[in-house]
C-alpha cells in the first residue's frame, strides 16, 4: 500500500533496461486510540502517516473504530502519525522512531479543539471560475511540543485543496482563529490573504 516504501536512485541509458531490485523490510506497529479533548474514543476518524521532515506529504492509511481504537502495520522507522476528522481540528502529529518487526506500542492520538474550515471559489479579475488552482492555508506552519516523557510532537498546521472546474474549494480541520491562506494557479501571481 501507499504507506509503505522503499527508496533508491538508479540510471537509465537510452534504449536499454535497468533492472533494480527494492526490497522491502516488515516494518513495525503503531496502534492506539483517537480521543477527543475529554479523552473520549472518536469514531471514523483518518488515520495518517508521513515520513520525518516530509509531514505535508502525509498518506492516508485507515481510520478508528466505534471505539476510537486504530493499528497500523508494517510502518517505517522515522514516521509521524496523526488522526482527523471533520468537526475536529487535527491532532498532532506524533513522531514515531523504531526498527524493523518492532511493536511500537500504544500511541494515542488526540483531536484538538472543535475545528473548523474554509470554503470559497477562486475566480480570475474578470470573476471567471479558476480550476486547478493550489489553495494553501498556513503554509509551511509548524508546532514543535516534547511530552513529559520524552516524546516528539509535531503539528503541521498547513492544509491544501485544488479548485474545482467551478473555482470552488474547502479547506477542513482547522484550529479556530486567524489563517493565512495562499492561492497559486499558472499564469497567475499568488494571492495572499489572513
């Protein structure tokens, strides 16, 4: 699956094929609860991983139980683990370090404050609707928290959409308060707004 990945370089040569072999280790398990800011479970919430100092290009990988219970399987060493969900704003993202076949235990993750969103269309300065334009509230906006017992927490507060045909995007899972949002389309300068 998407979550799961090995990386390496090679070189191809024109006209010939260059045979590479990737191999893949068992990788460990992150499991634990999705909970709400009274520690209660939260159903149906998305579970995502992204790899250390790549947290914006998170993948999606299950979601919680009526219990709010989740498990992850086979996950990398040096990945950040988070939950969301409509309604909430997103929890952090919890910095996970271990070996391959490792267990790496409970890790709960919890949703912060009710959250909200931003919705609207991107239109040209003739009023025509833009597709495919990049949407981008707080860009490259980050908390960095160490627990008590020693554990890294990072909130990446950035959130994306593109445009649809009619211009019209949503941004979700925000914190309540101010946001800086940037809008980027070819052939066109960005627009900045708070």
């Amino acid at each position: 699956s998407t979550d799961r990945y090995v990386e390496t370089t090679c070189v191809v040569e024109a006209g010939a094929l260059t045979r590479v072999t990737l191999d893949l280790t068992a990788g460990f398990r992150i499991s634990g609860r999705v909970l709400d800011a009274a520690g209660a479970g939260v159903s149906g919430a998305t579970i995502s991983l992204s790899r250390h100092g790549r947290w914006q290009e998170g993948f999606d990988v299950g979601v919680s139980s009526a219990d709010g219970t989740y498990a992850v399987d086979g996950v990398g060493s040096a990945t950040h683990v988070g939950a969301r969900k409509p309604g909430y704003a997103a929890s952090m993202m919890r910095f996970v370090l271990q070996g391959s076949g490792e267990e790496r235990g409970h890790v709960d993750l919890r949703l912060r404050q009710d959250g909200g969103g931003i919705a609207g269309r991107v239109t040209d300065q003739g009023g025509a609707p833009l597709a495919g334009a990049r949407v981008v509230v707080d860009a490259e906006a980050f908390e960095h928290e160490t627990s008590d017992e020693g554990t890294s927490y990072l909130q990446a507060f950035e959130r994306f959409a593109w445009s649809e045909s009619d211009g019209a995007f949503q941004v979700s899972e925000l914190l309540a308060g101010r946001h800086k949002v940037v809008v980027r389309a070819p052939g066109y300068a960005p627009f900045v707004a708070t």
